[in-house]
C-alpha cells in the first residue's frame, strides 16, 4: 500500500484546495500543467463553467479578474515547488462539481472528510492534511522474524 493523504476541508471549497494540496504531497514536483492534467476542466466543470479550473498568480499578483479579492484575502491558493502560486478561478463547488472532485481524489488516493466551518464575521474556512504511511516494511520486518525462527526452530533440532 502507498502513502496516502486525508484532507479534513471546513466546506466544500476549501476540501477541493486541500485535495490539490494533497496531490501535491504526492507528487512533490508537480507543475500548474500537471495539476491541469491531474483535474482537468472537462472532468470537474459542471455545465456553467467555461474556464481553466486551475490557474495561476499573474505578475501583479491576481489570479482572476472577478475572483482575485476573495482568493488573495482568504488565500485560497497554493504555492508550488518552483514558487507558482496556483488558485482554481473559481472557488464555489456545487456538489455536482465537488462530487467529480473528490473521484479523481480517491482515483489518486486521497482520502477526504468535510467538516463546516464556524460561522462569522472574519472568520475563514481552512484545510489540513494528514499523511498515512505505508506500513509495509512493518510486515516485511515481521515475515522476516518468522521465517529466522521456523529457521532457529529447524536446525535446533
């Protein structure tokens, strides 16, 4: 079994962030053009949406023209490994959107949980992430035990 990564999301939008947050724990060098990939619009856009779902931080420091307040002051965008800054354009999740969402999530691996977020002014949602080791090597660790002393066992006799 792999490593694997829960999300624990306070909505639905920020899960969505903590699911691209997460995939990049996965996948340590990815770039805005794999994520593009990795969640491509086609796949997660519900009927209303036109646009690149991922994008990134431009020179002056926006992401997109109508959304780029409300992504700067919550900052709901993720840095990447070469210092991309990378946002979805449009940070409201229907839950037919969210549900395609969270199957490329579990198609990677990625565990979720959505938890509400405490209401109120100045108050902002937020994400964790929870990193699952795999536990293989304790079971290579306990073969490898047996079998030394089906092995002690033998020869003693």
């Amino acid at each position: 079994m792999a490593n694997k990564v829960k999300v624990y999301g306070q909505s639905q939008k920020w899960t969505a962030l903590g699911i691209v947050a997460a995939y990049l724990e996965l996948h340590p060098k990815a770039t805005l053009e794999d994520l593009q990939k990795a969640f491509p619009a086609p796949e997660i856009n519900n009927s209303l949406d036109t646009v690149e779902n991922i994008g990134k931080m431009d020179k002056s420091g926006k992401f997109d023209e109508k959304m780029s307040k409300q992504i700067g002051d919550m900052e709901m965008f993720i840095t990447l490994k070469d210092g991309t800054k990378v946002a979805f354009t449009n940070p409201m999740w229907p839950a037919d959107k969210f549900q395609k969402m969270t199957e490329l999530a579990q198609k990677y691996g990625i565990d979720f949980e959505v938890n509400e977020a405490e209401k109120g002014m100045g108050k902002r949602g937020s994400y964790r992430l929870e990193t699952k080791k795999s536990k293989t090597w304790l079971w290579i660790l306990f073969a490898v035990i047996v079998i030394a002393i089906i092995i002690a066992a033998t020869t003693l006799k």
